[in-house]
C-alpha cells in the first residue's frame, strides 16, 4: 500500500538528534512526522544501548535546558517507580548503574520511556506522528530543493511525506546519497583540512570509525549461562589486528590515549580497571533488596570495536557480512568471557555471565541497532575542523568563536579504531560551539543535518559525536527549521543576515539553548 502525508517539518531518523529535533518543533506549533528505522525511537540512548558519554559539568551547565530536563526525567522515573534503597533514595545525582563511563548510566528502557512520556503531549495533540520500523528509500527534490521522502515499513508499506523542510537524523546520513545531497566520508587529507592528525596523502574515504555491537549481561557465581559457541569464534578467538598487542579477544589492548598495551579485567578487587562497572546501568545497591538479582552491564569495549568494514555506501550483499560479523564478534566476547577469560584467582571463565536480550529489547540478545560512531557528513556551508577545538593548538584560547553559534558541547577528540587500520586517537580538546553553518548543506536550501551528520571532519566527529551534542544539534535543528518557517527565510538566509541570526540566537537562547561556554578548562 501507498499513502502520503503533507507536514511542516520531516524529521527521518528518531535518535537522540530527531527526538530532540521533534521536541523542539513540536513546541513551535509545527505539525512534524518522524520516522524512525528500529523499533524503539531514541538511538544511542535506547535502541543502540549506549549510556550517555558526558563531560564533567554536565550537572552543573553545559548542555540544553530540554536535555537537563530529561536527565532530570530519569532520574524522577527511578524515584517514582523504583522502590530504591535508602542511599539510592539519598543520592541528590542519582546514577542507576553507578556507571564509570558516566554520571545518568540507566537502563535503555528506562531512556525510551523517558523520550515517549517528554513527545507524548504532542502527539496526542495530533502535531506529532511517530513511525518505527520506516527506513527512507527515495526522495523527490526539484533543483535545490527537496520535495519529498518516501519511506517504507517493515511489511512493504510506502509512505511518501512532503514538506517544506527536511532533517536527515539517520544515524549514517542515509537521506543525503537519496537526495543527491553533497557529503564525505572517511578522513581528510592535510592537504584539506590543514588539521594536525590529519592523513597525510591522500583522503581515504573509507577511513570510517569502528561500530559496535552492544549487548547487557549481568552475573550469578556458580551458575552456568554459556552461550551456544559462536560460529565465528574460531576467527575471533584468534583475530589479532596489526594495531593491537594481543589477540582482539584479551584483557589487553591499547591504551586509547598512549597505544600502550593495557591490561584490564572484569570484576572490582584488582589493581586494574574493571570493565564491568564500566558501563553498568543497574547497581543493585541503588535498590531495595530482592529488587535485582545481580547488577547489569552493557559491553561497549575496545574487544567488541568492529573495524573489518562499513556498512554505509557499499553493496547490501556487503552491509548486511559486516553486520552480522559485528554481531559475531561481539557473541564471541561473550563466549571467551564465559569460557576463557582469566580470572585473577587463577581459573578461567565465568559461566555465570548471562546475556540479557529484554535489556535491549531484542531476540537475539544484541542491541536493536549497531552503534555508530562515524555517519556521512554533509559538504556543510562551514566545517569544523580540529584547528577550532584541539587544545593542542587553541591552547589557553578556548576553542575558536563561531559568530553563528546554536549550540555548545564538550569532550575529547575520541576517534576508535578505523576500517582503514588506523588505531585510536583520543587528545584534549576544549569546550566549543556548534556553528549554524555545519547544519546546512552547501547547496540544498530545505534540509538540515540533525544528528552526526554535520559538517564536521573525520577528527572533529570524535568530538561532537557524544550524546548531548547530538541532543543539541537535533534541537537547534528543530527550532531553526520552525523560525525559518515562520518568518519566510531559509537557513542560509539565515547565517548569512545578522539581523535574522540574531533573532534565531535570541529565540535558542528564551527556549534554554547556551550559545557560548563560561570560562573552564579543557578535557
């Protein structure tokens, strides 16, 4: 069956970018359609299952007042329907899973229930329609212009929606090849860019950021839990990369700062870093007794990185053996946990770790979605380049002022492994500005990049790739797409007019949008 929609405001893609994207528009009184390829909306928060990375003023100020609010939302959402222990219920910052990586580890669930009761005032007032498990297969545009996506369902159904904006939130830029849209991908060269640890030679496009698998576990002493033996875990068990020390599958691997081997474990109780509290979303001492079994974990580690191939802009046939390799590999992390591992009382294995497919709600016990680090990137009207945010070179500058500002964020530039085998790079950077210009494309005046897909090169993606970037690029996405619409500009005219910027500025600012950092230090 065939159906069309006219709308305000397309947003295709409903990860943390596209939800905040809808948020933002649905408050303006646009009537926006949202479509989303997986079964749950949310993307890195929930489907992908990936806790938010944050920086260390996060609490403090530093992201948009929508995102500290569902933090906060979370947070209320433990409290109110959570019987918590007596010091999870005394703890002002609650973290469920008391997680290293940072200070709001919870559940996906728990994100994704947060995200639908936060959208759900607009779609009951009918300016919001949400559709999971639509992938975008065609677009229509005239000139410049875009006229419209088509996108089909998981049981055949295609769904054509016009609108007089567009925002491409796909996790891998998936609107921008459709629509004729110009992007990159992989590394730039020196030569281009001009950036310090950039490619000398030539670019590579294909020199893409590893994605990963996800999966939660948690852990019973004395059971046994183990997997069926994967099919690939022959090949995993023995991969070893040329960029790494060991076997893939070991408690070393290099360290992401000094390429050093570094050797990690699973369980507190040693002098090395225990990965299970790493990315832990449920501590069970946040809870009354009984509440849970066994703390939860979610394994997002260097073992599990996949770098053996993209799945974006290269045959189905190809996309879907590297997909199912990630998948592989991440079982077979599984598997060597529960078989193999050392364990630092000298025996090997633990069965007891037991994989938790309700987690993530999924069959097969992985993430609903791969979680993607590197997408396409638009041939934006401005590119942020690493000159503008490495503390290396801005030193005790700050990162460079962008005029044209919408947004702010923070954290290292944190590259991982890349399909051309190129290892980590993880340096300092310094608190920056996102620039309205790395939102709009060079030529195509109706769209906007609303997630990972900005204007950003191989080496600033590391750093503006993180949760509340996202979040905030999303909702700058949506309000200039609501303002543009109803002043009569397009986002071009928009950068390019003082006076009009200065209006969209003032209106990021009223609805809790910092446009600009106070003065600290870099990370």
């Amino acid at each position: 069956m065939n159906s069309e929609v006219h709308v305000d405001i397309a947003i295709i893609g409903g990860g943390v970018g596209g939800c905040a994207a809808a948020l933002a528009a649905c408050s303006m009184g646009k009537r926006v359609y949202l479509t989303e390829e997986y079964h749950w909306i949310g993307g890195q928060f929930t489907s992908q299952a990936v806790p938010p990375d944050e920086h260390k003023w996060i609490e403090q100020f530093g992201c948009t007042r929508s995102f500290r609010l569902f933090r906060e939302h979370v947070r209320s959402y433990y409290r109110q329907y959570f019987p918590l222990s007596d010091s999870g219920r005394a703890a002002f910052y609650l973290n469920p899973g008391n997680g290293g990586v940072s200070r709001l580890c919870a559940e996906p669930r728990i994100m994704l229930a947060v995200l639908q009761l936060m959208l759900i005032p607009y779609i009951n007032s009918g300016l919001l329609t949400i559709q999971t498990l639509s992938k975008i297969v065609k677009a229509e545009t005239d000139g410049d212009v875009i006229r419209s996506v088509t996108v089909r369902s998981g049981c055949g159904d295609k769904l054509t929606i016009h609108a007089p904006y567009f925002l491409d939130a796909t996790e891998c830029g998936d609107m921008l090849p459709l629509a004729g849209v110009e992007y990159v991908t992989g590394a730039e060269a020196k030569s281009q860019t001009g950036e310090p640890h950039a490619l000398d030679g030539k670019p590579d496009p294909r020199d893409i950021q590893a994605f990963t698998y996800c999966f939660a576990m948690d852990y019973f002493e004395g059971e046994n839990h183990t997997i069926d033996k994967p099919r690939d875990y022959h090949f995993w068990r023995t991969h070893q990369p040329d960029i790494w020390p060991n076997p893939q599958l070991s408690w070393i691997s290099p360290d992401p700062r000094t390429l050093e081997p570094t050797e990690e474990t699973l369980f507190p109780g040693t002098d090395k870093y225990p990965l299970f509290i790493y990315r832990r979303i449920t501590d069970k001492s946040n809870f009354v007794p009984g509440t849970y079994s066994s703390d939860i974990t979610l394994v997002n580690w260097a073992q599990n990185d996949y770098f053996r191939g993209n799945i974006y802009d290269v045959p189905a046939e190809e996309r879907k053996k590297h997909l199912e390799a990630a998948k592989q590999l991440s079982y077979s992390l599984l598997y060597w946990l529960q078989t193999e591992a050392p364990r630092p009382d000298g025996k090997h294995g633990y069965p007891g770790l037991r994989l938790r497919p309700d987690v993530v709600g999924s069959e097969d016990g992985m993430a609903q979605a791969p979680y993607i680090r590197e997408s396409r990137r638009i041939q934006a009207e401005f590119t942020v380049l690493e000159q503008h945010v490495s503390t290396e070179v801005r030193g005790d500058l700050g990162a460079e002022p962008f005029h044209d500002t919408v947004g702010i964020g923070c954290y290292r530039i944190d590259l991982h492994p890349s399909m051309s085998g190129r290892s980590f790079l993880d340096i300092s950077s310094v608190p920056f500005q996102i620039p309205l210009g790395s939102l709009i494309p060079k030529r195509v005046d109706n769209l906007l990049a609303a997630c990972k897909n900005i204007g950003t090169t191989h080496i600033t993606n590391g750093c503006y790739r993180l949760h509340p970037v996202e979040w905030n690029i999303g909702e700058a996405a949506g309000y200039t797409a609501a303002y543009c619409l109803d002043n009569g500009y397009t986002p071009r005219e928009v950068r390019a007019d003082s006076g009009k910027l200065e209006g969209l500025q003032q209106l990021l600012t009223a609805k809790g949008i910092e446009l600009a950092w106070p003065k600290v230090g870099p990370v």
